[in-house]
C-alpha cells in the first residue's frame, strides 16, 4: 500500500484508513491511493493539541477517558481519546474535504451505487467471508446495555408487555431481554454478546443487507438458533418489515453502518428502528465523525453529495457530526443518553506513526411509560 509519511517536529504520520476495532479499513485504503497529504504538517502532536483531562483507574479506560497529558508520552499507549485539535487542523480539513467534493459522481452512476449496493457487500464477504474481522471486545465497555445482568429499563420500572407483543408468538417471544444488531456484517459483535452474556433469558437478532454475511452468520459453529435469530434485511427499505413487533427491543445496536445508506433515507430508517424498541430501551451507535482520517483521504470523483463518499469496492460512507445524528435520533421521538466526538488519536509503537480518527458515539432512550405519565401528570 503506498502512503505518505509527514515528518513532524514531535512524530511521523502514516495517513492510511486504519482503525483500531474495524480492520476493514485496511482493505479499502488498497483501493485508491493515497493524497496529496501536504497540508498535514497542520496535524502535529503538540502541547496546544491534546487534552489536559486526566484518565480514569483501571485495565481499558472507557471511551473518551484515555488522555494525551504529555506528547512526549504519545507512543505509551495504541491510542488516545479526544485529542483536540488546533485552528489551523481544522482548517486544513475543511479545505481538504471542499477539494475532494468538488466534483461529485453523475447521479446515473450514483444511481448504480444504489441499485448494486448489496452485490458490492456480497462480493466482499464472498472474498474475505469470516478472516477479515475482530471481534469487538470493547462494545461490553462502551455500551454496558449488552452485557449479562443488565436489566431492561421497563423490568426496573414495573411496566409490563406491550399489547403488540403478548398478542404474537415470534422468535426470541419468551425471552426477557432483547437486542437487535443492524448491519452485522460476519458476527464480529453478534458473537461476542452471546459468549460474554450468559443472561438465560437473552435472545439476540442480528441481520444484514448482505444474505452472504447473514449465511456465515449461520454457518458458525457458535450460532445457536435457540438464542439468535440472523436474517437478511436492508436497513434503507421503507417497506421491508422486521419478525419482531413494535415495542419488543430493550436494545438495537448500530455500529459503522448508518453511514452506508443514503442520507436521504436515514431518518426512516432510524423512526422505523425506534417503533421496534420497549420504554426505555435504547438505541447504541458509532460512527465515522465529520473530518475523520478516512474523509480526508478521498480524492475527487469519489464523493456522491456533501459529506458522502463511495469507496473503490463500490461500498459507500457518509461522516456525521454530532447534530446531525442528533436530529435523527430526537425527530424519532428518543432521548439524548449520551452524543459523544471522539478524535482518537491511533498509535502503532512498532512504526512510531500516528493517525487522527473521529468516531461519534451515541446512546438515545425511548421514554419510558412512567416517565411519560409523569410528564403529562406535570403538564398545566
């Protein structure tokens, strides 16, 4: 892979799409090569760029809780959580993402990305099927919602089974504590949630756009269809229907994949998502943030509208910014838990490289009956 080394006052910069969790990100920067990267010496390792926020105790701070004190320390860890950046970044990423969007693809051809979307996630999976993943271990760190012994917002408060739900025999019907992954891809979350939460009233759905990802979600020798249910939806299509009726999710679970559909069709897809969700479950997203490392590497005829890509294996990616998921989440009548940028800074020791990465992670609570009888017992 060819890339562009920066040498800097304090480090060097490999900008390549790595990522720490999702190794994907590897194969796709084979696809084109790199930038012009010239403007980078903006993107140094400095005093004025990191936070002076102390980390917290224990094995794996959490999200947002591993802090760069001193830059001389830069290569102690694999990574560093919310590393601010300075003006003159900032600027130079705006600048950089106004040149590589200038010219974006003709709509015939960003219709054909459309139409062939599940070919191009069924020829990868065909490619790689199960050996290109990790597995993701941190989830049980960020999103406590998915371990053993958590219980559902509605068991705390009292409330019982929705009408929808005690009047349909359906997969996972007996369970007491559901979670539904969108978009999951070989298993790579699906899986470590049933091995690490022994919870025996767990049931698990997981579901993809790519009937190849969902086959070798079955295939595996972990997969057991008395606790999981895997089965081949398309998050974006208004008209396909989910097996489990409204009001029967304590979890959903959205990671890396709301940027690859249409801006256009988000909304949608996230009203239709939190109609599946108890009182007082909760939607758990992260996602690409606005100016990541992988926005900033496209080049020209890449870009499908503002701040929406398509990469050279046809698959495609939109990069948020907190209001933006914000919107989504609230118009679709859930509460803010948590909305989170993180600008990580990655390290690889071995090299002594450094990539910049901006992740948003979210957390968005349906209301729970209780809570909305209060609120109507307050209203004047």
């Amino acid at each position: 892979m060819s890339v562009t080394r920066v040498r800097s006052k304090h480090v060097h910069f490999l900008w390549g799409r790595v990522s720490m969790s999702d190794w994907l990100a590897l194969y796709w920067a084979r696809l084109f090569p790199a930038a012009d990267w010239s403007f980078t010496r903006a993107f140094s390792v400095s005093t004025a760029t990191v936070s002076s926020t102390s980390g917290m105790d224990g094995k794996r701070p959490p999200f947002g809780n591993r802090h760069l004190r001193d830059p001389s320390q830069v290569f102690q860890h694999n990574a560093w959580d919310n590393v601010q950046w300075s003006e003159e970044q900032q600027s130079a990423a705006h600048k950089k993402v106004l040149e590589n969007s200038s010219q974006p693809l003709p709509a015939e051809q960003q219709e054909e990305y459309e139409n062939k979307a599940s070919s191009f996630w069924d020829d990868f999976y065909t490619i790689h099927e199960n050996r290109f993943f990790k597995d993701r271990q941190w989830l049980f760190t960020e999103f406590p919602e998915l371990s053993s012994g958590h219980k559902s917002q509605a068991a705390v408060d009292g409330e019982q089974r929705s009408d929808s739900e005690k009047s349909k025999d359906y997969p996972g019907s007996s369970a007491t504590y559901r979670i539904l992954e969108v978009g999951c891809g070989v298993g790579n979350t699906v899986f470590p949630i049933l091995q690490t939460n022994n919870d025996p009233g767990l049931f698990v759905y997981c579901c993809d756009f790519s009937s190849t990802a969902v086959e070798i979600v079955k295939s595996n020798p972990n997969y057991d269809p008395s606790r999981c249910l895997a089965f081949v939806h398309d998050l974006s299509d208004q008209s396909a229907s989910y097996p489990i009726p409204e009001e029967s999710l304590d979890a959903v679970v959205l990671i890396f994949v709301l940027s690859a559909i249409l801006p256009s069709k988000m909304q949608d897809a996230i009203t239709r998502l939190s109609k599946l969700l108890k009182p007082g479950g909760c939607i758990l997203l992260r996602d690409y943030g606005r100016y990541d490392m992988a926005q900033l590497r496209f080049k020209k005829g890449r870009c499908l509208s503002e701040n929406f890509y398509v990469r050279g294996d046809g698959t495609r990616v939109y990069f948020f910014t907190q209001d933006e998921l914000g919107d989504l989440f609230t118009t679709a009548g859930l509460e803010k838990v948590q909305n989170t940028v993180d600008r990580r800074l990655q390290v690889n020791r071995g090299k002594q490289l450094t990539m910049y990465r901006v992740w948003i992670q979210c957390k968005y609570r349906k209301p729970g009956n209780s809570q909305t009888r209060h609120q109507e017992n307050a209203s004047p």
